[in-house]
C-alpha cells in the first residue's frame, strides 16, 4: 500500500510543474518577446469610423414590451395546432 501511495505522490510532483509550464509557456513567451511594440490603449468609446467597420450585432431591450408581427404570430398559432398531430 505505501508504496503505490510513494508512486502517486512522485507522479503527482513530477507531473504538476510540468503541467503548469505547458499551460504557462506560450504567455512567458510573449512576454519575454512580445508580437508588437505596445502598449495597449483602453478607449471610453469607440471612434465611428471604427464602428463602420465593425459588424455590430444589435441586442434587444429585454424590458421594453416587445411586439411581434401579425404574420408571425399566425405562423406560431398554426405550429402550435400541429404539435399535437405528431404524437398520432
């Protein structure tokens, strides 16, 4: 018994430091030779040129009441009627 729990404890020392340098080594490469020159800007908002160029996706108010068109509300009654007909 002693000696499979030597075995774990030696697996477990031996493989946690070399875990941790696979996880950590491609950020102490890019610190030690970074990919450009820096340093980072955090802007409070974005240029409109920028805007343009960027495919923003607009989200929807979650507390203003939403309408929904007549069209659609037909096309979601009519799917709701058929439901029931899948079961026979």
């Amino acid at each position: 018994m002693i000696l499979n729990l030597t075995l774990i404890i030696i697996i477990l020392v031996g493989a946690t430091p070399t875990l941790i340098l696979i996880l950590f080594l491609p950020a102490l490469f890019e610190l030690k030779k970074p990919k450009d020159a820096g340093p980072r800007m955090i802007l409070n908002s974005i240029p409109e040129v920028k805007m343009l160029a960027m495919h923003v996706i607009p989200i929807a108010n979650i507390e203003k009441e939403q309408k929904f068109d007549v069209s659609l509300i037909q096309t979601i009654v009519k799917i709701i009627e058929f439901l029931p007909r899948l079961e026979v």
